[in-house]
C-alpha cells in the first residue's frame, strides 16, 4: 500500500514534518510450492512466511532536518500517520505498526532536493496477527 502525503506521522516518538508518502510492502520470505505429475509448472503455492516492509519518504530542510534523533538501526517502536481524504476532516484513519528500524538513507536530488528515507521492518505481536492495524481516527 502507498499513502501520499500522510499526516501527524510518529517513528518511535519522533514526529517527523515532511513525509511525502508512507509504503507498505510485503513479501513472501519461503515459498512451499509443489508441482503436478502431468506437466513442468507448479500446481500448488503457499507463502507461510513474509516479512512487511514499512518505508517512509520525506523532504529535509533546514527547519526539520534534526528530528530523527533517536530514531537509529535497530531500534523498536511504533509508527503511526493519519490518513484520509481531507487530513483535516473527519473520517480519516490511523495506520499503527510495531516496528524495527533496518536504515536510514538519505539521497540529494535537483528535483527532490534533500530526501531522508526511513526503512522498517513491522513486527507481529504473537505471528498470526497481521502487523499493520488500519482503524477510524477518533479526533
């Protein structure tokens, strides 16, 4: 999932200004496929394990350029934005995950300019439950 322009975005207590989009992406970490007797393609696919990505994109400047203390590889938290149709109306959501900061990259572009990008990886709470909760702002 791709959420541009999110608002009230939150990396491990850090409020950061500047986000341009927030994606979600997930993956199949081990596969179990099985293949028919009748022919050379598989029959049978199962991704019993994946691993959810959260990435976070935002434009630097001189006025947000120092809010990602704390925000470091291998730290664990929550990540939380809001999202909706109109940011400052009723009836946005609120998307949460637990997470683990895997990077911080940062590129300079003459199009962009600076650009800082956040990498995560979401953390389940006992495997079975999906790490991304998505729920209806109560502001």
């Amino acid at each position: 999932m791709l959420w541009l322009n999110p608002t009230e975005v939150v990396v491990l207590g850090v409020a950061l200004g500047g986000v341009s989009s927030v994606a979600v992406d997930r993956f199949a970490t081990r596969t179990a496929e099985e293949h028919g007797d009748l022919g050379p393609h598989v029959v049978f696919v199962d991704a019993p394990e994946q691993r959810v990505t959260v990435k976070i994109r935002r434009r630097v400047n001189e006025l947000n350029a120092g809010a990602v203390s704390g925000v470091e590889v291998g730290a664990q938290g929550e990540v939380s934005f809001r999202v909706g149709a109109a940011m400052s109306d009723r009836g946005g959501r609120v998307v949460r995950a637990q997470v683990v900061v895997r990077g911080v990259d940062h590129a300079l572009s003459e199009r962009d300019g600076f650009v800082q990008t956040i990498s995560m990886v979401a953390v389940s709470s006992d495997g079975a439950v999906d790490p991304i909760t998505e729920e209806e702002d109560a502001s």
